[in-house]
C-alpha cells in the first residue's frame, strides 16, 4: 500500500511514517514545517507543502492508495487566542485534501482527531458515543472535520478513520524521534526538561476531586498510536465494515503526582516544581474508554508510563 502521510515531519507523524514502512509500506511525506522538523524525518524526503496547496496536495497523491492526515494544529491555548488560524489549518485544509482525493480517486483515509472533541465529559471512562462539546476551537475544528468526513462517506464513498488521541506520550525506543514542540506543553517532556536545569514545572490545581489532588489524563505511547493507525488503513484496504471513530488511550488514568513519580523513578531524583492555581476549563479527569478499538482493530497499547518516561529521558538526553 503507498500512504500519503500529512504532518510527517511532527511528532506522531514522523512515528506513523516509521510504522508504515516497517510493515513494508511507501510512504509519502508531506509537511510544511510550520511545526515539523527535518530531523524527525530521519533522512527521508518530504515534500515541503501546506495542506491547503491543491496542485501539491495533487502531486503528492499521484499512485497512493490512502492517506493518513495527522498535518494541524494542536495548542489548545493558541487556538483560543488565534481561532482563524486553526479553523483555516484545521478544517479548510482538511477540505482541500479531501476535494484532491476525490479529484485522484483515493478514496480511504484515517484521520488524527483528539478527545477535545468531547469537551468536559458528563461521565469517565468517556466512549466514542459521548456527545461533542468542545470548549476550545482546536476540539471544536476537529469535530467539525470528522463530521465532513461522515458527509463525503455518504455522498462519495470515501471511507474513514477517526483516531481520537487522549495524551500521546513517549518516543521511538532507538531514541531518534521524539517531541519537539514550541512551546512545549505535554506534562512529561517539561517535567523531565525540568530535571536537565530547565523551568521548575509548574503543577496546575491540587485540589481536585482526585485521590491526590491533582488532575487526572490517559497518557498513550506513540507507538501504540503508530500502530492504531497501521491497522486502521489495513482495515480500510481489507474492505470491511469499521466504526467512524475510535479512541485511543490506556483505559486508566494517571495523575499529575503520579506522572512526576514515574520521572522520579526513571531518572532517579526529584522533579523541581512548585503547586499553582487550576487552569481555566481544566477536568479532573479524562481517560478513554477503550474497548472499540480493541473489537475492530485488535488493538490494545503496549508500553506503560515508565516506558512512555524512559524513551523521552532518552530522546531529549541524545
């Protein structure tokens, strides 16, 4: 199978790329390196483009039997402050490579969504049934986008994926592709940049209706999420029948005490950090529910925090 990947040059991107050509699949790069990174793609070609440049988008398709669109934006923050930004990147582009797969014939895709798209959740563990209400314009574009691609199934045909990702986590056991990102935000990179003499990390909120206080997410290896979306497109190719949308998480939470922990435990000593106030819109917890996954694809994730905390210790100490 020959995969167009959009967003190869990020963080769970260059993690898919890796994935697909492991299980003896070409891949086509495509990124426009707002956010990627020439050395996360590991000495392979890319095609230098934005989303939303139809004639690239269209020489990038040439051949390629289905797509896996991971190209966004994802800062929750930014998109508050700058929603046009992410309604153009995320939505409107999204349309543009959608319209050029039609014009090229391809018609399956798998989609990297976010949990964002449900918002505060009425009920934890949250399954893929639970009502969109996103409170910030990156859930909100994302949701929109997955419900353009529910439209263009029914009209056209062109059959989808929907990977909403809880907390990605973790890197590349070989140590050469990890995060990136900046600024950076993922709660273990900056506890772990922390303990090489950075910033003290700053804990937000301990007074939530937690065992300790504090907040509570589903962190879930790259890897895992590599190898969701590996067996998403060979279950488009295989032709069989698959739900929309899919959650991707570990099923359990940790807290933010709990994750400083695991870094504790990897790099053997103290986290530097400090207690602040919640931040605005902030849940006590979010884990997915995660049995669909397992029922469609045979999915289930394999590494655990201390993986996810030892492969970043290894990417950012290399």
């Amino acid at each position: 199978m020959k995969v167009l990947v959009t967003g190869a040059a990020g963080y769970i991107g260059s993690h898919v790329s890796r994935a697909l050509e492991e299980a003896a699949h070409e891949v086509v790069r495509l990124d426009d390196f707002s956010t990627g990174h020439e050395r996360l793609l590991a000495g392979r070609p890319c095609v230098r483009a934005s989303i939303l440049d139809a004639e690239a988008i269209d020489d990038a398709l040439r051949g390629c039997d289905a797509v896996a669109h991971l190209a966004g934006s994802a800062l929750v923050p930014e998109s508050v402050a700058r929603p046009e930004k992410y309604w153009r990147n995320n939505l409107a582009g999204g349309l543009v490579l959608v319209e050029r797969m039609l014009a090229a014939g391809v018609r399956r895709l798998v989609f990297a969504s976010t949990c964002a798209v449900y918002g505060i959740p009425a009920r934890v563990p949250i399954d893929e049934d639970a009502p969109h209400a996103p409170v910030s314009p990156y859930g909100a574009s994302k949701a929109a986008f997955e419900r353009v691609l529910r439209d263009v199934d029914a009209a056209h045909g062109l059959r989808s994926v929907s990977l909403r990702f809880f907390n990605a986590a973790g890197c590349d056991a070989r140590g050469d592709l990890g995060e990136l990102h900046e600024p950076e935000t993922h709660l273990i990179p900056l506890a772990l940049h922390a303990l090489r003499g950075g910033r003290p990390l700053v804990v937000h909120g301990t007074d939530f209706e937690t065992p300790d206080g504090t907040c509570v997410r589903d962190y879930v290896d790259v890897r895992d999420l590599s190898r969701a979306h590996l067996l998403a497109l060979e279950a488009l190719a295989s032709g069989r029948a698959i739900a929309p949308a899919l959650n991707l998480g570990q099923g359990s939470g940790h807290s933010v005490r709990e994750v400083l922990a695991s870094c504790e435990r990897v790099v053997g000593r103290p986290v530097p950090s400090s207690d602040g106030a919640r931040r605005p819109g902030d849940p006590a917890r979010l884990v997915a529910r995660t049995g669909l996954a397992t029922r469609e694809l045979g999915w289930t994730p394999r590494h655990d925090l201390d993986d996810m905390v030892a492969t970043t210790w290894r990417f950012l100490s290399g």
